[in-house]
C-alpha cells in the first residue's frame, strides 16, 4: 500500500497462544469493569461523579442507553508488559482510534517471512483487524437501527495531506474488503466515503443520506477534527444510524476513568473480584485535581508526590491522543516539570499515573541490526471480544520523550499468532 502515513516494519511479531488468551481475557473484563463502577457512582452519587469528570457527560449519558451501548463498543488498549505483566496504560475508543489499517500490508510482510525462512509448517495466523471493523460495522448497524436497513456504511475520510493516488487506494483496498464481507440480505449494500460531513443530508426524522444512499453506520478514519457533527450523535441516540464516536464511547476513553476506578478501590468501593483486576492490570492512578492520594499504602500530598516520585510517575491529560499531553517525569527536566505541574493545578481533566517501564524487546533495526526497543501494544476488543492486535516499537536512545506513538516516530508492527 502506497504511501502509508508510518513507518511499518517489514517482519512481523509472532505471540503464542498464551499471550492471546491473555488478550481475550482483557477484553472480556476491562470495559465491564470500568463501565459498571463507574455508572454506579454516576447513578447513586452524582456530586462525586462530577469532582473527576466535571458535568461533560451528564446529558450524554442521560439520554443514551448505557448498557447497550456498552456491549457495542469499539475499543483499542494501550498496554505494555512490564515485569512480563501486562499492564493497560489507557483505552481509545471509536473508529478514529487508528492502528487497523496496518493490516492492509500483511500479504507483503509473509512474503518477506518466507523469503528468510520456510513458514508453511509454522501455523501462522493473522488477526484481521479491518475486516474485523467491517464486520462489527455491519453487526452493530443493523442490529443498532432493527428496520429499514441499508447495509451501507459511510467511512468519513480526512483527505487533507494526503494526495489523490493515495486516497483513490484506499477507497479500492476498503471497498474490496467490503464486498468479501457483504450480507447476503444486503445486495445493493455500499461502503461510501465522506471527505466533507457538510455533504450529510440529516432529515428531520433523524435518518442520514450521503447522496441518494440512506446510511445505517458512520465511521471516522483519522483523528475526527474536521467532523464535529452533533447531528451524528443526535442521529444515533434515535436509532437511525450507528455512530462508533458515540456517548459512551466518549465516556470510555477518557484517562480519567483510570483515576477514578483507583479511587473507588482505594475506598472499598469494589468487589473484591473487581478490586484485584484493577490493581493487576491498571496502574495506580489520581486526579490531579486532588489534594491527598494515597500512593504505595500512605497518604501523601499529591504535590509532594510530584517532586519527590518525578521519575516514578507520568501526567496525562485525560482526553487528549497520539501521545500529547503525555509528559514522563523521567524523560523531562527539572523546569519543564514544574512547569507541568503548575499548569495541571490550574486546569481540570489531568491524572497522574504510575510509571511502568516496558519489558525491552529485542528487534531488527532499520539498518539491518538487533537492538532493544520500547514497545506499546494496541489490542483491539469489539464488542468485548478480541479482534487482533498490534505493536509499536521505538528503538531505545537518547533524548526520548518515552512517549511510544507513531505520530512521534514508532513504527508499527504486524502481529502473527500461532495456530
């Protein structure tokens, strides 16, 4: 595939069975977890509810359906393995999450395996993640809106820097992809594509067309900027339209959800079940917003721990992706910490999380070398199942900001399975 915005590693990562029941396990549980404590607080303490998240969410969640909502999410976990634990550093949410696309170079990168070594006996399987998207875009849509279905699905495009050889590709590769996964009940279904959400048609009655197409699904490839459409949510809360970027989805992807389920176990407010699964996977985190965490068993004033555990700890803000807002105590120097610090006492929606250094993974190098790399791992959950997975690497050298992103210069790598 041409002109494929990141840098993609010709040679894949294999993980064995067990690591993906590990990934299974993972998605089946995190999002429940998180969902259902939370949605506790927000039913029976509103107040409370509002000290972490402010009143952004009130009206979304009011006017949603929560636990419907929850079973159709769309979900990406950034995790890393640290100690050879897995542990889950924020979830990304909504079809703008990214990552899938990778995939697309899959054909080439066995055939650049099967030029070093003779793989027919391996068993090697790949996860298709986009046409795993596909599929749960179909799913969900026409379950989502129940009658009058379409089976067309409008896949919004941000078109800006990229040249017309390479978006008319990608259109080719995706609709492609469709039509192998195209209901049978469906026929004249179409995958449609939307570079100007101004050429939406929003009919009174809350249905969308693009053209004269009736559409059951909208989906953002990219980072969703240049789309803010209220409507699009409007459009899904009555049913006519599965929107991925939705209420709940808003809600999910929030870091702050990190601060706060730590918060509730700090408090005994878990079951015991609950409790353990969030201290083994979710590092400790807290609203920069408070005063006193408790931190390592012991109450400690939140600036104090920012001083004194600067290179134990990180600040994030709470809605923000592609890496920003993420600063590691660690990797910056003294001024521009404190700087950090004085800024997250004025604004809301930071937390600070405990630092986990990754496990180093050793990996070819774009010079044809083995060295050490940091790596982050994205893998993706639809509708609390596991739908495959990927990994960012960064080669380990001076001045980095420890941040593993490929908007910062990771590059991603396929992942093979066993079979």
């Amino acid at each position: 595939m041409k002109g494929y915005l990141y840098p993609v590693s010709y040679l894949p990562i294999i993980i064995t069975d067990k690591g993906i029941e590990d990934f299974k396990n993972l998605t089946s549980k995190a999002a429940n977890i998180l969902f259902h404590n939370i949605m506790k607080v927000f039913t029976n303490d509103i107040e409370t509810f509002r000290k972490f998240y402010g009143n952004a969410y009130d009206q979304l969640i009011s006017y949603s359906n929560p636990e419907l909502e929850l079973k159709n999410l769309m979900l990406r976990y950034d995790l890393l393995y640290s100690d050879n634990k897995i542990k889950l550093l924020e979830l990304n949410t909504g079809t703008n999450i990214g990552g899938w696309q990778a995939g697309l170079l899959c054909p080439l990168i066995l055939r650049n395996l099967a030029d070093l070594a003779d793989i027919t006996s391996w068993g090697l399987h790949y996860e298709d993640i986009l046409t795993n998207m596909l599929k749960y875009l179909l799913d969900v849509a026409i379950h989502h809106k129940g009658k009058h279905v379409s089976g067309n699905i409008v896949i919004m495009l941000e078109k800006q820097n990229l040249d017309k050889e390479i978006v008319d590709e990608i259109q080719n590769e995706y609709s492609n992809l469709y039509k192998k996964i195209q209901p049978a009940q469906y026929p004249e279904s179409r995958l449609l594509f939307c570079f100007d959400a101004d050429k939406l048609i929003f009919n009174e009655d809350c249905s969308i067309y693009l053209d004269t197409f009736e559409v059951d699904a909208v989906a953002i490839l990219g980072t969703g900027r240049r789309f803010p459409k209220p409507e699009l949510i409007k459009s899904h809360l009555e049913g006519k339209i599965f929107y991925t970027d939705n209420t709940i989805s808003l809600l999910m992807g929030d870091k702050m959800n990190f601060a706060f389920i730590h918060w509730m176990a700090d408090n005994d407010m878990l079951q015991q079940d609950d409790a353990s699964f969030v201290r083994s996977y979710f590092p400790w985190s807290a609203s920069c917003a408070d005063d006193m965490v408790q931190w390592k068993g012991k109450s400690i004033s939140l600036h104090q721990l920012l001083v004194e555990y600067k290179h134990h700890v990180v600040i994030k803000k709470g809605r923000s992706f592609q890496g920003n807002d993420v600063f590691i105590g660690r990797f910056i120097d003294n001024k521009e910490w404190e700087d950090v610090i004085a800024k997250v006492k004025n604004e809301n929606g930071w937390i600070v999380q405990e630092y986990c250094e990754a496990d180093k993974l050793d990996f070819i190098t774009n010079d044809i070398n083995v060295a050490p790399h940091n790596s982050v791992w994205g893998v993706f959950g639809f509708r609390n199942k596991y739908a495959g997975s990927w990994v960012r690497l960064s080669e380990i050298a001076e001045g980095q900001s420890g941040v593993i992103n490929c908007a910062q210069g990771a590059k991603e790598i396929i992942v093979l399975q066993e079979s």
